[in-house]
C-alpha cells in the first residue's frame, strides 16, 4: 500500500472575525501538528484543492485560529468553510517504529488473528486517550476497537492489513 501524500488533519469550522481568519478543527483534539508545518492543502466542498501557507496559529482548547496568506477578507474565509485540510507528509517527521500516523490506518482491512476479514478501518474516533478505530463490513455490525496493543496486535502498512483482537462488549451469563 503506497502512501497518500499528504494526511487528513481536520477541516475549517468556521471564518473568524473579519480579517480572513478561520477556525481549524483536528479529528485529534490533542494534535499539535499544525504548530510543525507551514503550510496546509485544503479541498473545499466543491472539490478545488489548493495550498495555503501559515501566516499565524493561534491554539485555543477546541480549535486552532489561522491566518492564511492571501486569505484577507471575511468573505474568502468563509469560502473555505466546510474545507478538508490536509498537511503534506514530507512536512513532518516520520513516525518511530512501531507508531503510525493515524491517516495512514483508515482504509487498512482489519483481520483478526485467524485471518478472518472483519471489514475495513472507516475512520479513527479520537474521543479518548486511545483513539478508536471503526471498522465497517456490509452486512456486519459496526465494529469499534481501541487502537492498543491488547486489540491491535500487529499492523502490516505494506499488505494494507490491521490485525484486530475485538473486545468482547457482551457479559457472559
């Protein structure tokens, strides 16, 4: 499996004030990634894709504050409302081994330890201090694991595979 090129952060919830700032949300709450890149892509809801360079960051506990250059109006701010941002992997560092950028695990298909195919990590709820991998399958319920080595015994990036030891949510009676 060949990696993306650049990693989904997050997406643009909203323009802030009137000098073309706007309000950035990470899927990872804790993500202080934003801080390590100068520049971001952003795909807005129409599909155009374009580069923005950082002028300012401004972290508050839900949100991250941008300035991006030659975003300077309210009215190009709020264009991008709704916006996908992206950070180009070549802007940061790779991650130590064994650890994985969270981008990198939605659309691995996840087994479990048998080989059996569960489905496909959909998404990553970062809801907690582990974030939680959704693995989807047509006509399977929806599976939710932590992403923790008593879960998640191996991950193989190369042959686009998660192994999952899915916990066990019912109480024997």
């Amino acid at each position: 499996m060949t990696p993306r090129p650049y990693l989904e952060l997050g997406y643009v919830a909203r323009a802030h004030g009137i000098r073309g700032e706007v309000a950035i949300r990470a899927f990872d709450p804790g993500s202080e990634t934003l801080e390590a890149v100068e520049r971001v892509r952003v795909r807005t809801r129409a599909g155009e894709e374009r580069d923005l360079r950082i002028e300012d960051l401004r972290p508050t506990p839900k949100e991250d504050i941008l300035a991006f250059g030659g975003v300077e109006t309210r009215e190009a701010a709020e264009a991008l409302v709704g916006a996908t941002v992206f950070v180009y992997r070549e802007d940061l560092e790779p991650p130590a081994e064994g650890e994985y950028f969270q981008g990198d695990l939605v659309g691995l298909t996840a087994v479990d330890e048998a080989g059996q195919e569960l489905g496909r990590v959909e998404e990553i709820w970062a809801t907690s201090e582990v974030p939680n991998l959704v693995i989807r399958a047509p006509g399977k319920p929806e599976l939710v694991v932590p992403f923790a080595d008593d879960f998640v015994p191996s991950v193989d990036m190369a042959g686009g595979k998660i192994v999952i030891r899915p916990p066990e949510y019912l109480e024997e009676r």
